[in-house]
C-alpha cells in the first residue's frame, strides 16, 4: 500500500499532485513555493497593518493559524520539510532536511517590510528548489519579490506553488485557507487516493 501525503506540503493547495502528475509530462526545473501560512500570515500583517512582529504573531495565534509555539514556523523548520518532501516527489532529488539553506523571518522589522512595498516589492517566506546539474539547490527565507510575481499577490491567509517547467511554462497555483477545513478535506483526499489504488 502507498500513503497518500499531498496534504502534508500546504494543506488544501494540490501541490505535490499538481507536480506529479499534472506536470509529469514536464521537466520541472524551479518550484516555488509559500508553504507555510504562519510565517506568510505574520509577514503580510507586519507589511500591510503595521504591525511589530509580536503584535502580528499574537493576531496569527488568536486567529488559530500560529501554534502556541511557533518556532517551527517563524524559523522556517516546517518550510524546509515541505520542500524536501516536494524534492523527493516531484523533482526526484534525494534531499535531506540538513541540504536545505534555512532562514526564519523573526528578524525582519516592519521597517524593511515596509520599504520593499514602497520600491514596488513584496517580502515573502519563500521556499525554492532548483536544479543546478545533477544537483538541486534548496533554501528556505525571506525572498524580496516584484509585485508581478504570483507569491508576491497572496495575501495572509494564502499558500501557493509556483512550477518553471521546459513545455509548460510557469505554472501557478494558490489557495485561501482561512480556517482547518482545506487541509481536512486534503488529508480525506489523501485517503480515499491511497485505498482507490
């Protein structure tokens, strides 16, 4: 029996299935992705509601999309194993979580956060995977993105991957989850995946 474990990477957002088989025609070369909704929900409060980063940390919390202990999250732990399960599944690359670069976001201040939406710039917490010859390059962090960007557009209660593939283009896909209920029916999807085979 195989195990289903889409709904690991960002809950309700099909990613790795999106990776797997909607794109397995493609060589996918880069993914990018917002993959945890704690560090993207305190970032984005920080930027748009002039928030410090304990006011916006204690507006995630209350709202239910921060855990009592954040540090998995806000130092980009979660992120890095995220991607590493999306290294292993969609790029077929063996990662391990110690290949992963990884930076939290606990040292940016709204200062700075501010200053990228004034250049016309958007600070994410990015996760990219890309492929340098035999080898891909992993990293987790505070990404500065141009507006146009698809990550740069989401909003705080948004996670979304974005796929660079040679006959498909750029592919980008992004979901709203604003309560528990996505990833349930992701984690149910999952399930009914693995005893349907």
């Amino acid at each position: 029996m195989q195990l289903g474990f889409d709904a690991t990477v960002a809950g309700g957002l099909p990613a790795v299935n999106l990776g797997q088989r909607d794109l397995a025609m493609a060589d996918i070369y880069r993914l990018e992705g917002i993959l945890n909704l704690t560090s993207n929900y305190i970032l984005t409060s920080m930027a748009v509601r002039n928030l410090s980063y304990d006011e916006a940390l204690a507006h995630a919390q209350a709202a239910g999309h921060a855990e009592a202990d954040p540090r998995l999250d806000v130092e980009g732990w979660d992120a890095a194993n995220k991607l590493v399960i999306l290294a292993h599944s969609v790029l077929h690359y063996p990662a391990t979580l110690g290949d992963v670069e990884v930076k939290g976001i606990t040292g940016l201040a709204v200062e700075t956060l501010q200053q990228a939406v004034a250049e016309g710039k958007r600070v994410k917490p990015v996760a990219v995977a890309e492929r340098e010859g035999s080898r891909c390059r992993l990293v987790v962090g505070p990404a500065w993105l141009d507006w146009s960007h698809p990550l740069a557009q989401l909003g705080a209660e948004q996670m979304g991957i974005v796929y660079h593939t040679d006959v498909c283009g750029v592919i980008s896909a992004a979901i709203v989850e604003e309560t528990p209920m996505p990833t349930a029916a992701a984690m149910l999807r999952d399930v009914i995946s693995t005893f349907s085979r």
